[in-house]
C-alpha cells in the first residue's frame, strides 16, 4: 500500500495511491489518490469515497515528524571512504529538525553560508508510536513503512562544523516522499 499526504487545493489530507507504476517507480498517468479519513498513523486506513487523479494534486511530505528525524552516518562504506571517514564501529546518529522536513517536489532552499550544497538519497523508516528500547526482534512491530528522503547536506560546513547541525538542519534539507 502507498500512503501519501496530499493537497488538492484544500487541507492537506492522506491517501492511497493506486495504479501501476512503470519501472522507475513513476505512477501512470492513470494513477489516483483515493483519500483517507484522518492520519493513518492514529486511526488506520479508512477509504473515503473521495477520489482525485493523482496528477491533480500536489504531493506534500508523507509525514510530519511530531519529534525528528534521525539519521544515520558513516553506514554506507563507499560514502564514508569518499569523505575520507572509517565506517565506525557503531552507527554514527545526528537529528535533522522536523522543520527540515518538505514535501517531494518542494523547492530546496539553497542558504548563503554554504557553497557546496549536497543530495544524500536514503531509505526513511517511518516509526509509527512512541517507542523506547525495543529490542531487535520487535523492531518491525513499531514500523508504520518506508519512504524515501533526501538528506541534504553542506558539506563544506559539515566539515568546518564540529557536529551536523547547521549542515544537515536548514529548513528544507529533508525532503520525504512521495508517499510511504
Ligand atoms: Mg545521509
């Protein structure tokens, strides 16, 4: 099932896309978006009798973070070695702030202080209840599904920075979708 979150001129709403998709993951222009009641994060899947052509409406990010994102650096080897970095012994965390966050086709703001803005495509795992401490085994059960974000990086004041806030946090720097 594809979860996305869209505006059709109105509210923002979820919905379920549906249509095929050709082999680069790009809906046919048959596509729709049959809208949800609600957020299915709280309330599950519950189909309207509301339904728009998916090329009709604009795709906003599939969720809205109540907290942050959280990502994890220095697990892709090649990138690690690319940047000159060991791959660590255990996963290197930063936050980027749910301000960063935008929806797929939305502008990247490019800011000033940087002159060397980076794309860092990722997996996103979409956690779906507030949740400490599980353990490996149960891990699936608090997953609502997977998107796709952008990390967006300036790499230049990645560098000069001790830590990866301002590098990574800009609003705008984690654009998620197009749907879960
Ligand atoms: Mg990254």
């Amino acid at each position: 099932m594809r979860i996305a979150r869209f505006t059709a001129g109105e509210d923002p709403q979820y919905g379920v896309v549906a249509g095929d998709l050709d082999q680069y993951g790009q809906p046919d222009e048959d596509a729709v978006v049959v809208a949800l009641a609600g957020d299915p994060l709280y309330v599950g899947v519950k189909l309207l009798e509301q339904e728009h052509r998916l090329a009709d409406v604009r795709l906003l990010a599939p969720v809205l973070p109540r907290s942050k994102v959280v990502g994890i650096g220095r697990n892709y080897a090649a990138h690690a070695a690319e940047l000159g970095n060991d791959v660590p012994a255990e996963p290197l965390m930063f936050l980027k702030p749910n301000t960063s966050v935008v929806g797929p086709g939305d502008p990247i703001f490019y800011p000033p202080q940087t002159s060397n803005l980076q794309y860092e495509g990722e997996l996103a795992v979409v956690i779906g209840r507030i949740c400490r401490d599980v353990p490996p085994e149960q891990a699936t059960d608090v997953i609502h599904g997977y998107t796709i974000a952008n990390d967006v990086t300036a790499r230049d004041l990645q560098k000069s920075d001790v830590q990866f806030t301002r590098a990574k946090g800009f609003d705008s720097f984690c654009p998620l979708g197009p749907w879960i």
